[in-house]
C-alpha cells in the first residue's frame, strides 16, 4: 500500500543505493556526454540502422527509432538474438550493452563475422568490450552510471555525439532537450519533495495496476514507464497504443475494473491523435472511471521523449519508495540470469 507521505530523510533510507541521486544528476550527465571528446567513426551510405539491446539498453534502440522516424533512414529494434533479414552492406548495427555482459547483445555482435552490414558497440566494459576489440569492431566504452537503467541519458547523449554522421539530428534540438531537463529538474528532483512536484503527485496517484496509452510517436517513453515501474517499483503494467486501443482495448473498460489509465500525450499530437484522445476521455467520464494525463514539453521529439521519460522514471522511483520498497535490487532478474549462465 502506498503512504501518503514522503520525506528526504525515507528516500535515503528505503533507495539503498541511492538511484535518485543520480538522476538529480541526469541534465549534467547529458550535457557532458553530449559535449565529450569522442573517436567518431566514419559511415558512409547507410540507409538502414538497428539498434540492439536488452532491458534499459533496449530503450535506448526504442527512443532512437522514435527520434529517426521522421527521417529517411529505416530503423529496426532488435530485442533478442537475431537480426532481421533485411540487414546488407548499407546497415550500421549499433550493439549497446551498459553491462557489457547481456547475452543476446554479445550474439548479435557475434553476427559481424559473416555479416556485410557495419557493427559499431557501446558498452561500459565486460563481454561486448572483449569481443569488439578481439575482432576489430568499432567500439566505444561509456562508463556506467549506478545502473544500466540510470546510464540511460549518458548513453543516449554520448551515441548522439559518436554517431552523429548518421544519425541526422540538429544540435539546436539536442541543446534544448538539455535545457529543458534542466527546468524540468527543478520541479521533480529530491530537493522538491512537495505537492507541487509532478512526478511524486503521479506516484502517489498510482494506487492499482496502470494501463498506459500513447500515440505512436511517444511509444518509446510508454515502454521505458512501464520498464522502470517494473523494475523499481516492482509492479504489473499494461501499455496500449491509443489508436489500435480504440478497436479493441477500450472494450475492456465495459467491466468495473481495477486498472488506471494513464494517457502520456504529445504536446502538439496529430489531430486524429487528438481526435481519439477527447472520445476516450469522454468515454472515461461516462463511466465514471478516473485517469491522468501526462502531457510532454513542448519542442522537438527529442526534448519531448526524453523529458517524458525523467518525469515518469522519477515516478517510478518515487512509487517503490512510497511503497517501502528499494528501486535498485533486481532480484527476479539475476534470478534468470544466473541460470542463463549455467
């Protein structure tokens, strides 16, 4: 059950190891990774990209296809083992491990010896640092930050700065996504731990199971939500896309539930987008049934996603903690790898 009240002193004590300072820390990390001095490897005619990773490294793939979608550059996210057989000569597969020892990662990068596409790997050490270098593949160390799902904006800065000859991103927005973190920081971070706080209002108002509804664009932060509600506050989560929600999803709500809907909305959504957005509130007020709403910061997709996803990870720290529950251990997880590794 969740307490009504939280103070700094029960943040420290209950997050162990202490996640939140980290990301109290998140703008400063993404300005110096975007403004550090890195080797950039030269790729030239590409036309298709995958991004491949697992867990919080998965997410950076998602926000990058998100970020490219408006580009003429094919993405694919790969959350397994395989590559899709569309990959050739003119596809960069960019392997990102922050652990550095995530199976399916290292068996895609394996992949390289008879594969003609280019490889590039981030990593902050272990397996994937090995075999890039033991096979002369592109490769780009990046110190991890508490937890692959805290380095989150260190490594989505740093691959913006390594990789920019391919990834067509004007520095302008890259700049504001950071200024903006920076405002958005003031309102969300452990010295505001007041009513007025968006991302401690929102952990509080999680009570249940929440289902999460986004517009395609913003898939990206739905996913990461419901990945860190999973991870630090230990909860069951359901995310549906709003428009396919509309021919079928929505039928569910015929029933007294116990879900909560959350809608993470666009600032400047397309108007069919919209259009669904107001029946589906209006649908929610004929049944009486409560909801929040999320909406992004105005400004690019880039300042969008990753505003969204500092506002809603906060939450999520902040709900296991007003849960009594420590965001950092992972048990279930090193529970399969463990057996993984058998």
């Amino acid at each position: 059950m969740v307490r009504k009240r939280m103070n700094f002193e029960e943040l420290e004590k209950i997050d162990s190891k202490k996640m939140f300072k980290t990301y109290d820390m998140w703008p400063d990390i993404a300005k110096k990774s975007y403004e550090q001095e890195f080797s950039r490897p030269e790729f030239k005619d590409i036309d298709h990209i995958v991004f491949a990773g697992m867990g919080g490294s998965g997410t950076i793939g998602d926000v990058f296809s998100s970020i490219l979608s408006q580009n003429n550059i094919h993405t694919s996210v790969v959350k397994g083992y395989l590559l899709p057989k569309t990959v050739d000569e003119n596809t960069l597969v960019v392997v990102t491990s922050v652990s550095g020892n995530t199976q399916e990662s290292l068996t895609v990068l394996e992949n390289a010896k008879n594969s003609k596409a280019k490889f590039i790997a981030f990593s902050s050490g272990g397996m994937i640092k090995e075999y890039a270098l033991k096979n002369k593949i592109d490769y780009q160390e990046i110190k991890m930050e508490h937890s692959p799902r805290a380095s989150f904006v260190k490594y989505i800065f740093s691959m913006l700065n390594v990789l920019e000859s391919v990834i067509p991103v004007k520095k302008s927005d890259v700049l504001d996504a950071i200024s903006k973190m920076e405002t958005m920081r003031e309102n969300i971070f452990s010295n505001n731990l007041n009513e007025n706080n968006m991302a401690l209002k929102l952990a509080k108002w999680i009570t249940r199971t929440p289902v999460l509804y986004y517009p395609l664009g913003l898939q990206s932060a739905a996913i990461r939500f419901k990945n860190s509600l999973q991870e630090n506050s230990k909860l069951h989560v359901i995310t549906e896309d709003i428009i396919e929600a509309c021919h079928n999803g929505i039928v569910s709500w015929e029933r007294t539930s116990s879900m909560q809907p959350i809608l993470i909305q666009g600032h400047d959504d397309h108007f069919k987008t919209i259009e669904r957005w107001k029946i589906l509130k209006e649908f929610f007020d004929s049944k009486q049934i409560e909801y929040k709403e999320i909406s992004s910061v105005k400004g690019n997709i880039i300042s969008k996603i990753i505003n969204l996803i500092y506002l809603l990870d906060y939450a999520s720290i902040y709900h296991g903690v007003k849960s009594g529950i420590d965001p950092s251990p992972i048990s279930a997880i090193d529970f399969v790898k463990e057996r993984l590794s058998k």
